[in-house]
C-alpha cells in the first residue's frame, strides 16, 4: 500500500467498515465467500483512491457507494441465487434426490459467532430474508437494505445511487411491494419473535432428539408446517409427515449422527457428522441451519458442502471414537 499515499491512519479507518460491509455484500451477493471478495475489491478500491475522497459525504456512505458498484458488477450477468423452495414446489419425502445441482445457484449461509450482533441483524440475515432478496432488482436490492436494514437516509441513498430522492423513495416502495408477495407466496410457518433463551432450549432439544433419532421427540419440536430442504440437491419438503419419510427413509444412514452446536445466519446451527459404516468415528455430513417461529422449529436447511463450509464455520474435520463411546456412557 505504500504507493497509494494513503496515511496508515485512513487505511485503519477504512479496515474498520469490513464487518459491517460483508453482512452488507453478503446480502446483496448471497455468498458469503462472494461477499468477502466483494469487500476487499471495494476497500481496494477506496484505498487506492482515498486522495481524492473531497469529503462531500460521509466516509461511511462513500465506502458503502463503493461496496455498492462492485456487487451491482457482480450481479450484472443476471445470474441469482436462490433456495430449493424458489425454484419448485415440495416433494415426498420418501423418494430420493435428483443429482446435485451447481453449488453456484444457491444461497450460502453465513458464519456468525457474535450473539450481539446476530441479535442486532436480526431477521435481516435469515436464509429466507437473503433468498427473498435475490429476487429484487439489484438497484432495488441495494436501496432496501440500506434504508430498511441500515437505515440509510433517502437523500444519502439517493446520492450514492446517482439519483433523485424521489427516484430512491420508488424503489424502496416497489422493492417492500415485492418482498411482501414473496412472503405471501411461500406460505410458510409466520416468523413470529422468538427470544434468545426459548430458541436454545429448542436448539438442545432438537440436537438431542436428532441424535436419538427420536421421531416423536422432532415432531413436538417441528412446526406442523416445517420444512426441509437440502441444497444442493433441488429437493425440499413441508410438514412433518414428509420430513419424518425422509428420515426413516433415504436419509436412514443419518441414524446415530452427532451435531456440533455452532452459529449462522443469527440462528442455531449445527456441524452434522454422520458414523462411519466401520463404527470408527464420524465424518461430516452436513451444516444445518435451524429457523425458528415462536415455540417451534420451522426449517431446517441442510448444506451438504461440507468441505467447504465446514472450515468456515470453525467445525472439526471428523469426529473420533470418544465420541461414540462417551454418547454410551
């Protein structure tokens, strides 16, 4: 950076707008790796040209007018990311999968260990807030976040769009329009507030039955209208009676997994390591992201990218013997 003539100082306080910027980009892209690269072009970006920074707004929207241009760049193929339940209806449980789909097309959790800040975000980073997103125009995408999430100023949105406030204002109502019908659309279980304590009591119960496999235990804890979907595999369900066919059924061989508590998308999450045929241990298997309505579970996302996904979310590579021997114990 030694070239670029910025001070050590305004490079400090650039560095200090990464966090907030990725949770930014992450919703914006849908990938959280996505989202990091997205973040380090656009600092780059605003490193490099932080002698010409006149100061007319803000830092904080400048760095964000910049973040802004790099996703929009992203997104200019047209390309959007989605869940199974955007691109078909649900199936039964009891048959399998069709092949793997390109891991490309979906919607990718992302890592959260801050308790205060997941609390903070709130249902602004839920796997169905971000997949609802995707289907906004990317303008109108970037507006809603930052007015609704960030709360931006519409004259401060409207300058870093290049447009009028008037402008802006159209395409926060259009883009609050649209989410509206997504969420009456998708029909699912009412995301009704669910306070920190009551959400890891179900978090414990839910791994604990998983690990039993105790099918009548998860139905008390599923929502009667749960659902079940396992990118990146098209395939997903609704409803209890499906997602128990899974279970007993082609998904039989997660009989006996252990789950590893982690964060993401501000929800509970899980590292889920299925047993070896040879009884030597563990291996992964999948990262399950859990939702939440009231007293309920209303969906389990079940990422089999385990390889990648696993390192990011600070997850063991397997697990050993101990571990089938302590659950014994």
């Amino acid at each position: 950076m030694g070239d670029t003539g910025v001070s050590g100082t305004a490079v400090e306080g650039l560095e200090g707008y990464r966090r907030e910027l990725t949770a930014y980009c992450y919703r914006m892209l849908g990938s959280y790796a996505e989202a990091e690269d997205a973040v380090q072009e656009a600092l780059v970006r605003a490193w490099r040209s932080m002698d010409r920074f006149e100061g007319r707004s803000a830092l904080r929207s400048w760095v964000y007018r910049i973040a802004t241009n790099v996703c929009l760049d992203a997104l200019a193929s047209g390309r959007r990311r989605a869940l199974p339940m955007d691109l078909s209806g649900p199936s039964e449980g009891g048959t399998p999968p069709a092949l793997p789909q390109d891991a490309a097309l979906w919607v990718e959790p992302c890592p959260g260990d801050d308790p205060e800040a997941a609390a903070a975000m709130g249902e602004s980073v839920r796997l169905a807030f971000v997949a609802a997103l995707q289907h906004l125009p990317p303008r109108q995408r970037a507006t809603l976040v930052l007015r609704d999430v960030l709360r931006f100023s519409a004259r401060e949105v409207a300058d870093l769009h290049g447009c009028t406030v008037a402008s802006a204002n159209s395409a926060l109502q259009r883009a609050r329009a649209t989410l509206a019908d997504r969420r009456r659309a998708t029909d699912g279980p009412a995301a009704r507030p669910c306070g920190d304590s009551v959400r890891q009591v179900l978090a414990e119960r839910y791994a604990a039955a998983f690990s039993r496999y105790d099918m009548e235990e998860l139905k008390m804890l599923l929502h009667v209208d749960a659902t079940l979907c396992l990118p990146p595999y098209a395939k997903w369900m609704r409803g209890v009676p499906d997602i128990q066919a899974w279970l007993t059924g082609p998904a039989i061989g997660c009989r006996g997994s252990r789950l590893v508590p982690t964060t993401a998308n501000g929800s509970p999450a899980f590292g889920q390591y299925r047993p070896r045929s040879d009884g030597t241990g563990y291996v992964p298997w999948a990262l399950q992201v859990v939702d939440f309505a009231g007293d309920r579970i209303a969906g389990i996302t079940a990422f089999r990218d385990t390889e990648r996904l696993f390192p990011l979310f600070a997850l063991p590579d397997h697990l050993g013997e101990e571990v089938r021997q302590g659950a014994r114990a």
